[in-house]
C-alpha cells in the first residue's frame, strides 16, 4: 500500500505577512484580545509562513510575537497557538523534552514520536534536540528508560535504520522474516534482542515486506505475535513501528481515540497529534479515524473540548 499523506494546512496564497503582522498586533493592543483573529491568521498559514509573520512583526513592532501571543492567551488554547508557532522539529523536540522532564517518564510520548520516525526525520530531530538542550537525546532517554524498550529506542535514535533510498530486497525480508519466527513463535521464550535489531534498522518499506512474508510463513500476522511475545513498553513500540509500516494514519486516529476515550482528555496527545501532523497528513487521519470508528474526528474534538481551544482545533483540522 502506498502511503498518501494529505495535509489540512497548507501554504496560504496570496500571502502578506506585513498586513497578517499588523492584523495580529491589533489584535492583542489594548483591552481585550480577539482570539478568533488569531486563530484565522496562524491557523490559515504554514509554519513557514508563520516564521515569516514571527520576523515582519519584530522588525515592525520590535516585540516578540511568541511573547505577546503568550501574554495575551492562557491554557490549552495558548498551548496550540505556541506550538503552531514553533518550527515542526523544535516542536517535537520540545515534546520529547517535556515527556522525560520531572519524576516519571511518558512512554507513550516517546514511543509516538520517535517509533513513527523515518531515519530522515530522526537526523533532524537528535541534531534539533542536542542543539536546544545541549544534552544528546540518546543520552537522556537512556537515564530515563530501561531493558529491552530502552535498547529499542536507543537504536532507532542512533540512527541505524536504512534510509529511504535504500531498495527493498524480497529475498533478505524472506530471511528477517525466519528470523522473527525463530527468535518468538518458534521458541519457548523471546529473544528480543533479534525483534529489535529488525525493527530497528529495516526500512518501513523493507519491513512491509518482513511482515507480508512473516504471514506467508508462519500463519499468523506479526501483530498476533508481538502481542504473544512483548509485553508493557516494549510491546507499545513494536506495534507503533507496526502500524505507522501499514499505514500512519490508522496509527494516530487511534492515538488520537484513545486521547479522547474515557473519562476525561488528553489533551496534550491531541494538541501534539493535530499540531505536528497538521502539514502532514492530518487529512488522512480524519479520513482514518471516520473509518475506525465510525464518527468524524471533527465530531470527537468538538464533544470533548470548549471555548477558543475548540475553535483552534476544529480550525486546524479543516471541514468537518
């Protein structure tokens, strides 16, 4: 299956990023904010455009337009609204950062974000990270994590997965395949160490393969075999890796479900989620998640969420 990314973001034309700069400084001068101004210019802009915006308003106004934005907005509504305004990576770095500040790590915001990652991607953000927080990433997810999950993530963000240009082979996924077979099926026990190194270094079209011959071998989906093989953290990253090799989309509409399932919201997976994957694909999520679940995404986020938060969300994510 090939893989068709469609945004709900995307470059405004025209553009005019001295009349947005005065648009949004009239926004925030004097009493009162007008917040539906400011969801209509960051929401319909590009983060480059909205970088754009960032330089005309300094050099017009010689006022940071971050600051203000963060002087005049406050909680989840003020979240989205700065993060629209960080570029992409410094963005997911800056959520990385967060997930393994303070006592306690999470997880799962680890795994999102970096199990999801080509090894394109992954460059940027472990030169990003180290340059922000002049701490190398691998270093400081190492005194957060442990065992097997550690070693995975370890890999993935030294970099050892082969790149995009790499041609897929039929007859080494025939051999990763038997591999994967040998090391949790075919044995009493898990070897790990064998999932890992497989997981980690193919190629998310190399691992298609794997996974088709995986099947074709042994009967069974390499889904059903993580599930007997893996358990807590490590079985959460294999099976993200799983499910962004199939398909992304169907990976975040279900991140984004879970986010909203239940008693109360997680806010902070849906603000990343539709922020980071807003000039990506966040299209084919919605498109996903009405598929899944049998509701639109636009329907799920207006249920759970209020006020000028809502309006934001609901901007980013496009017609309903």
């Amino acid at each position: 299956m090939d893989y068709k990314p469609v945004p709900t973001v995307k470059d405004a034309a025209p553009f005019d990023a001295a009349q947005d700069a005065q648009v949004l400084r009239a926004a925030m001068k004097g009493f009162g904010t007008d917040e539906q101004e400011i969801i209509d210019v960051l929401v319909g802009r590009s983060n480059q455009q909205r970088q754009t915006i960032k330089a005309v308003y300094e050099a017009e106004f010689e006022r940071d337009l971050v600051d203000d934005l963060k002087d005049e907005l406050g909680g989840k509504f003020e979240d989205v609204i700065v993060g629209l305004m960080m570029p992409p990576v410094e963005y997911l770095c800056k959520q990385l950062h967060a997930a393994m500040a303070g006592i306690g790590t999470e997880e799962a915001t680890l795994v999102e974000i970096l199990c999801t990652k080509t090894n394109e991607e992954m460059a940027q953000i472990v030169a990003v990270y180290e340059e922000r927080y002049q701490r190398p990433l691998a270093e400081q997810m190492c005194s957060e994590t442990s065992g097997f999950f550690r070693r995975l993530l370890t890999l993935i963000v030294t970099g050892v997965r082969d790149g995009l240009d790499t041609p897929v082979d039929v007859d080494q996924a025939k051999e990763q395949a038997a591999q994967l077979y040998s090391a949790g099926e075919a044995k009493l026990g898990t070897d790990e160490e064998v999932f890992n190194r497989i997981m980690s270094h193919a190629s998310f079209p190399q691992l298609r393969l794997v996974f088709e011959e995986y099947k074709e071998l042994s009967g069974q989906t390499i889904e059903q075999a993580i599930k007997h093989e893996m358990s807590d953290e490590l079985h959460e990253a294999m099976m993200a890796i799983v499910e962004c090799v199939q398909s992304p989309a169907a990976f975040f509409a279900n991140r984004l479900y879970k986010a909203m399932n239940g008693a109360g919201t997680d806010d902070a997976t849906l603000i990343r989620i539709i922020v980071s994957r807003s000039e990506i694909d966040l299209e084919t999520i919605k498109q996903e998640f009405e598929r899944i679940y049998n509701r639109t995404l636009h329907s799920a986020v207006v249920a759970e969420t209020s006020g000028d938060y809502k309006r934001a969300l609901t901007a980013l994510l496009g017609s309903a």
